[in-house]
C-alpha cells in the first residue's frame, strides 16, 4: 500500500467529501420538492428568486465538491490518476 494511501487524514477528508455530497444532494432534492408543491403562485416573487438563486448556488456547490474530491482523490491515488488519463 502507497504511504499516502494509507494516509488517515486523506481518507477521512474523502469521506466526508462523501458525506457533504450526499447533503448537498438531499438539499437540492428538497429544493425542488418545494418548486413542485402545488399552490406555489401564491407564495411572494421575491420567495421564489431566493429560492432558485440557492438553488442555482448549491449546484454550484455540488460541483465545487465533487471537484475537490476529485483531486483529494488524485494525491491519495497518483497511479490510479495517471492510468485514468492515459485512457
């Protein structure tokens, strides 16, 4: 096993990578939930924009996630990324 593979604190950051993911997604869900709610012409302009603007912003966030677990993922598995490039 690679050094920094085994590395704790690497291991512990990719988990709770995972786990904000997961939050992040359980967000959006609920999110949407509520555009879908029947009735919701009657809720304020300014309500909505909020909304789809947090929206707009968590996925941004989901992203921005993913990204940095992507390269927590590299350091944590050199060899496995280059073979991914190569393909």
């Amino acid at each position: 096993m690679d050094q920094q593979q085994g590395n704790p604190i690497i291991q512990e950051a990719l988990t709770n990578i995972r786990e904000m993911r997961t939050l992040a997604g359980e967000l959006e869900v609920l999110g949407y939930r509520t555009f879908s709610t029947p009735g919701l012409d009657v809720v304020p302009g300014d309500c909505v924009r909020q909304l789809r603007e947090a929206l707009d912003a968590l996925d941004l966030t989901q992203k921005k996630i993913k990204a940095a677990g992507r390269a927590l993922y590299v350091i944590n598995t050199p060899k496995l990324a280059m073979t991914a490039d190569a393909a």
